[in-house]
C-alpha cells in the first residue's frame, strides 16, 4: 500500500466511524427518550457502575463535569430514584453515590434496547462480516486505549 493509499485508508475509516457514531448517539437518543433517562444519566449510571461508589466530585471528574453539573445531574437522578447518597462507612464526612435498583434496571432495559436496534442492523450483514468488524473494532479500541494509558 502505497502513502497515498494509506492516507486514503485513514481518511475512509475516519469518515465511517464518524458517520456510525453519529447515527449510534442519534438512535441512543431516541431509545433513552423512551425511557425518560438523559444521556448524562446514563452515562452516570455506567461510570457509577464501572467504578463503584464514587463521590459526586469524583463522578464529575471522570464524566469531565464541573462540580455544581455534577451535583445537579446527581440532585435529579436521585429524585427518579436512580441513586442514593450514603455516608462512606470509613469516613463520615464522606458522601458517596450508590446505584440504587432501580438504576440497575434503567441501564439494563436501556442496553437490552440498544442491542436490539443493533441485532436488527446486524441481521443483514453475513456472520462473517460481522465477525471481521468485531476483530478490528478490538483491536482498534485496544490500540487507542494503549494511547490514552501512555500517550507517545
């Protein structure tokens, strides 16, 4: 491949990825409009699940949210009943945020709905194809994640 066609090469693939990340984020829109959930909560729901109880000032920090967003996101969250502030067991002082069930269950139903949407497209691409995308999409994903770990 010569350098032109490797320019040409990155040019495609960052086109389609931003095609289907937009059409994704579109779609997940209208699946959690059904849901009464925003994305901010969503991607609040996740964050709190992937890293445990976390502060509001720590939840902020790795949604990149300024404290007074953060707290009003979690200020809504809490009155749908999706999370709770307790007391840090070790620390008093300390006030973190534990998804509560039903938090649990809005995730779950909202994921079961974007894999649904996402089977029904992927229905018409051969078991072949699909399994083609899933290795470069991991692949692709593990080298970009090497890069935010130790940036060159």
């Amino acid at each position: 491949m010569t350098d032109q066609d490797f320019l040409k090469t990155v040019d495609d693939v960052e086109r389609l990825l931003r095609t289907v990340s937009v059409i994704i984020k579109k779609r997940g829109r209208e699946i959690l409009a059904d849901f009464g959930i925003t994305p901010p909560q969503i991607s609040a729901l996740l964050t709190l699940i992937q890293n445990g109880d976390l502060t509001i000032g720590e939840l902020g920090e790795k949604m990149y949210l300024a404290c007074s967003t953060a707290t009003d996101l979690v200020d809504r969250m809490e009155r749908n009943g999706l999370v709770a502030r307790e007391r840090d067991t070790n620390d008093r002082r300390v006030i973190r945020l534990r998804v509560l069930e039903r938090g649990h269950q809005m995730l779950g139903e909202v994921m079961q709905a974007r894999r649904k949407y996402l089977s029904g497209v992927l229905e018409r691409v051969s078991r072949e194809e699909t399994s083609s995308m899933v290795v470069a999409l991991d692949h692709l994903a593990e080298l970009m994640t090497q890069e935010e770990v130790t940036p060159s």
